[in-house]
C-alpha cells in the first residue's frame, strides 16, 4: 500500500486523471456484468413464479401482466356471480363499494373493477358505462366521449388504440369497446373468448361466472370496434425487467459520456498550452513549464523568503493626496522606527543595487550623491576605488524610520582590481516623497567608527541625518527600471555566481548543494579543476522551469554550451547551487522519472549517463557500472576513463534504435552514438543495459 501511494504522488496530474477514469469505467463494467447476470436471474425466477401482490381477498396472484388481469377477470366473474349481482346501467362503483350480495353492476363497471385489481389503472371510481351514455350514431375511431371507459383508457398514454379487424388481431388481455347502437365492452381472454358482463343472460338474472363468446361482431358492418392494449401487458415479465435494465443502462452510459467528454476537455486544453513540449528524454530535459528570459512578459513576482524581511509596501508607499500630513511629517520618530531589521526581499535588493551601481558608476556620480554633510571629505581616494567595479551584495538591513526615510545598511563586496575583491557597508538612505537617495559610504563609516551595523541595532541619526533628500539628475532612483520577476532574479542569482566565479570561488564553493558537492567533487581543489576545464557559468541563461518546494522554490535554469544548473532559491541573497542536472535529480525530473513506465525510466538513466561523459565526469558513470562487468573489463578507474575516451567523441548525442526487456527492471538498449560538434560524419553503435534500483539509481554496462 505505501508503493501505491509513494507511485501515486509521484505520477502526473493528467496521469492521475486517465487512472481514475480507467478505474471508473472498470467499476462500472463489473457493476452492469453483475447487474445483467442478475436481470436475467430474476426473468428466470419471475417466469416461473411471476411477481405477486396481495387481492381484495387477501390471496395472491402475478400483478401487472396479463396473467394477473386474467386472473382478475375470472375471480371477479366469480364473485359477482355468487354474490348474484344483476345488471344495473346506472351503477357507480369504486373499489370498496362492491359489497353484495344481489348488488348492481354492468359492462363497464366490471372491466375497470377487473383493471384495477390487476393494478394495471390506479383510481377511486369505476365508471358505469362505457361513455356516460353519449349517444353519437355518427361517431369514428377519432371521436372520443368526454367520459367512460373511453375516456379512461384514452387519455391514459400507457394505452395504445388500435381497430382491430378480426379476433385474429386480438391478443389476451385486450380492451374491446363496441358501438351497435347499444354501448358494450369487455376484455379479450383469447381462443375467441371473453371476460364479458352485461348481455342479455346477466340483464335478466345473475352473472355468469365464466368466459364466452360475444354477441358482438369484431369489424362488421352493424357496428364499429375499437380496442386498447396497455403497453406493460404487451411485454413479458422478462421484457419489463429488461426495460428496465435498459433504462440504467441509459443514465449510466449518459454519466460515462459526460465523465469522459470532461477528460477529453481537459487533456485538450492541457495539450493546447502544452503543444510545444519536447518529451523526448534523451539529448533534451523534459519539462511542461519553461519560461523564456528573453520573454517580454511579467512573470510572478517572486517572494519566497523564508527569513525575517521588511515590508516591501514601505518601500514603494505613496502619499494619499487627501492627507494634510501625507509622510508623517509631524509623526515623531520612536526607537522602533531606527531598529534595523533583516531584510531578504528582492525589491530592496534591487532598489539598494540600483542606487549603490550609480555611485560607483563614476567619481562624478559618487560625488553627486553623497549627502550634503559629507561632500568635504575626499573619500574616493579610500582603496584607489575603479570606476564601474563590480559587486555583489551579500545583507541588507533596513530601518524603516518614517513614511518617506528609510534607512538601508548594505554589506556587500567590492572588486578592487587584480582579481580581488574587499568586503564592504555603506548605508543607503531612500527618500520616498521625491524618489531620491544618499549614499553614506563605507570609508566614511570608518571615519566616523562605524564598524558594523547588524539586525537591531540603532541607525546612528547623530550621523545619519533624516532630512529630506533633494532630486538631481545624479540621486533619482527609477521605480519602474526595478523587477521583482522571476526571470530578473534568476538572472541575477547568475550574477552574483559570475561575479564569485571571477573573484571569489570560495564563496562559490560554499553555494554548492552540500550532498552535491560531496558527489561531485572530492575537495576544493577538484572544484577548481573542473571551473577550468568547463564551461560553466560561462554564456548567458536562457530558459527555465520552476518547481514549488517546502520553502523553497527549485528552479532548473538551461543556459549557453548546453548546461543545465539547478537553483533551490530560498531569497535572492541565499540558495544553493548544483551545476548539473544529472549528478542529482531535480524534483520536476524525479516526478517526469517515477510517472513513465520502466522501459522509459531507462531511457532518462542513459540520458544521465551521457550528459555526464560530455560533462567529463567519467567517475559518475564509473560509479554506476555494473559491479561483474566493472570487474570483469576494467582494472582501475585510468583503464575505464582509456576505454570512455576511445569510444566516445568530445560532445556526445545519443539516438536510442531499440530496446530487450530482459527482465521487469533490466532493459538492453542499442544506442547510436554521434558526433554533437559535427566535426566527425561517423557513427559509432553500443549496446547499454541499464538494471533500475530503488531511488531512482541504476546500473549500467556499456558493450560494443
């Protein structure tokens, strides 16, 4: 049970859809397999017992068939006879009112007793006559009487009319109604025989308790006929049940094509937004949901901090014009408002970025936005300062100290030139009311003994004025140049890796994934080796794909030269960082692995494989060999990198021809191997059998 639900979260939700569809559609098939079965039990049964209901005398006969209504027919006949009824036209009965002995009834009286016995027509009164005395020479098979048994059964749609031309046509439990200038009816019991009531023997005595002929002629010239056959006596008791069956039938096929017309809709609209999607796992990654950075649209903002931040609406507050007092101007400053807060959000950080790029842009820029205060001192002397030097900013804290003021203290590192680099702070002060800032510079800290500035600590506002902060062409930051967008942080978390890759690899070293780095690299110096014989980090980031974590937001970025990076991004100063995409598997990996069969779970183990022979990192695949065919064909490792180097090409690409299933979780693929450069026209072929394990792992042998 716990594999089944360990598969279940990793399968995709489309997949997830056609699972549960097959599971429906299968429960419905036993569901009519085992209903039909039984259908065809009670048809068995029924026609042999047939379906009882309980008389007016309390005895029991099939109910609802043509059996019941004659058996109706003759118990009536029965009663009425030895309870002596005599004729009697202007009889109105209903079902309780048929008391005797010597009682009245007539023709009509007795076929809708018999009717509703059967409990074939449901109702209180039993009409007396045929039709209510309407007397009608000129009448026709169209020409209904407003009352009577006509009216009864015409307006009933459970019956059918119909004339009957000879009693041929008739069949068991048919209504016959005559017109020959005296109004009759009675009910065909069949072999020419009727269930009748009110000829001429019952008008002069009482009535006769058996079937008989009648004295009137079916489709003769002396008179007109017009019969009723009730549609549920039509059919047998198997026929009835089978209507039914037929009924359920309906609504769940009905049930079925509305369920699947929804899958269908949804794997439509799925497949519409998707169409582009590459789902070949070999020589491409994989993924539904690659952004484009060079996409014009906004994406999401991001805001994933997991750590203590300010408030971003701070930042970007505007003044309500109806507001005498719209920055707080006469609100006084309280010791909350200078307490320095950590601040990870990526507004601030671009905003602290924007301002502190413009001071170090040029000396001119420097000069201009200084505070007023400071301009006597000449601090761009401090550390023979270059002009558009690079850094990278590491903490950011920020004080919040009015509606309009707040208070930025930045650590961040500076390039001083020769590859180096020197950790610096200066404090950035934001004037919202007129979109302008002053920098407080790190040499003019220490001039004024300001060593360090952490989360809680006072801004200093001996030193650092609140003043409003005057607009130039210098010291105006530009909101709208500012982008929280994923692809703008993405970017600039590449920026921040460029940036240490030039001038300090230990720190990016210290960004590795730490079960990453253990895999991938022995110590710092194998790192080193591997930034130098590789182009990562190298080119530009071009797409990526996003995945939502517990606290964090896992992002695989594709960039220039083929690579693939993968960022777990907790805020825009922390994340780590894995510089391949195979060592480790990305969550959107594992969840494309676990939701395709095994055959196609080998394929992505290859593809693993290859990415890490073009990666030069032949000790992955060494890793993952086949203990027997490692130690039957390689002596050491230097043998296994010899044999790699022989007979594979510098960039490799795999076409995958065919495939053995050997056994449920071994598959032998035969792999043509070409030059990806297209240096070389040649192919080369190679047989890979990949034995799955758990966790997504594998094994493998590579034979010629």
């Amino acid at each position: 049970m716990s594999e089944l639900l360990k598969w279940w979260k990793r399968i995709k939700w489309i997949r997830r859809i056609i699972a549960i569809a097959s599971i429906v559609t299968t429960v419905v098939s036993v569901y009519l397999w085992f209903s039909d079965i039984t259908v065809y039990a009670d048809v068995r049964k029924q026609e042999e017992v047939g379906i009882t209901s309980e008389l007016s005398d309390g005895s029991t006969a099939p109910s609802g068939s043509v059996q019941a209504l004659l058996e109706s027919c003759e118990k009536i006949a029965k009663y009425m006879h030895d309870h002596t009824y005599t004729y009697d036209s202007t009889a109105s009965r209903t079902p309780d009112k048929y008391d005797g002995p010597g009682d009245g009834s007539c023709c009509a009286a007795y076929v809708c007793w018999c009717l509703h016995d059967a409990n074939i027509i449901q109702g209180q009164e039993h009409y007396c006559n045929v039709h209510a005395r309407h007397e009608d020479q000129n009448f026709t098979a169209d020409h209904i009487p407003d009352d009577g048994v006509w009216k009864l059964l015409h307006e009933d749609p459970n019956w059918q009319k119909f004339v009957a031309k000879s009693v041929d046509e008739l069949k068991p439990g048919d209504v016959q109604i005559y017109k020959t200038g005296t109004s009759h009816t009675n009910i065909y019991a069949g072999d020419g025989l009727y269930w009748d009531a009110g000829d001429s023997r019952s008008q002069s005595g009482a009535f006769v308790g058996e079937t008989r002929t009648s004295s009137y002629v079916i489709g003769g010239d002396n008179g007109y006929t017009c019969s009723y056959r009730h549609i549920s006596m039509r059919k047998s008791i198997g026929e009835n049940l089978m209507d039914n069956r037929k009924n359920k039938l309906k609504k769940v096929l009905l049930f079925l094509i509305f369920f699947f017309s929804i899958i269908i809709v949804v794997i439509s609209c799925y497949l519409l937004m998707n169409k582009n999607d590459k789902t070949n796992p070999i020589n491409t990654y994989n993924d539904n949901n690659l952004i484009d950075t060079d996409n014009k649209i906004e994406e999401n903002n991001i805001n994933t901090n997991n750590t203590k931040s300010s408030d971003n609406s701070s930042i970007i507050q505007k003044a309500d014009p109806g507001d005498p007092d719209p920055w707080g101007e006469s609100i006084p400053v309280t010791e909350e408002n200078l307490k320095l807060k950590d601040s990870t959000d990526s507004y601030s950080y671009f905003l602290t970025k924007q301002c502190l790029t413009s001071f170090y842009s040029s000396k001119q820029n420097a000069y201009n936005v200084l505070p007023n205060e400071l301009k006597q001192y000449d601090i761009s002397s401090f550390y023979g300062r270059i002009e558009d030097a690079s850094f990278c900013i590491d903490d950011i804290y920020c004080a919040n100290a009015s509606l309009s003021k707040d208070i930025f203290v930045v650590y961040y590192r500076l390039e001083i030139g020769n590859g180096n680099y020197s950790n610096l702070c200066s404090i950035v002060k934001i004037d919202k009311k007129n979109l302008s800032f002053a920098i407080y510079p790190f040499e003019y800290l220490k001039l004024k003994n300001i060593s360090t500035l952490n989360e809680n600590d006072m801004i200093p506002i001996d030193i650092i004025n609140l003043d409003y902060i005057d607009k130039t062409e210098y010291n105006h930051y530009r909101i709208d140049d500012i982008s929280t967008t994923e692809v703008a942080c993405i970017r600039e978390v590449f920026e921040r890796c460029r940036f240490d890759y030039d001038f300090d690899k230990n720190h990016l070293y210290s960004c590795l994934n730490e079960d990453y780095k253990n895999q991938k690299f022995e110590n710092f110096d194998s790192f080193i080796n591997y930034l130098n014989t590789s182009n990562i980090l190298k080119g530009s980031v071009e797409k990526f794909q996003v995945e939502k974590m517990n606290g964090y937001t896992q992002y695989v970025v594709f960039g220039s030269y083929d690579n693939c990076y993968i960022v777990n991004y907790f805020n825009i100063m922390s994340y780590d960082l894995l510089l391949d995409n195979y060592t480790i598997y990305a969550q959107n990996y594992l969840n494309e692995y676990y939701s395709n069969f095994p055959n196609v779970q080998a394929k992505y183990c290859i593809d693993r494989v290859r990415k890490a022979i073009n990666d030069k990192n032949y000790k992955f695949v060494y890793e993952k060999l086949d203990l027997v065919y490692k130690n039957s064909n390689f002596i050491d490792y230097n043998s296994f990198e010899s044999y790699i180097k022989q007979i594979f090409y510098e960039k490799n690409s795999f076409e995958l021809l065919n495939f053995k299933k050997l056994s449920s979780n071994i598959f032998e693929y035969t792999v043509r191997i070409t030059d990806e450069t297209g240096k070389s026209l040649s192919y080369r072929q190679l047989n890979m059998t990949v034995t799955l394990k758990n966790d997504a792992d594998f094994v493998i042998s590579i034979t010629q």
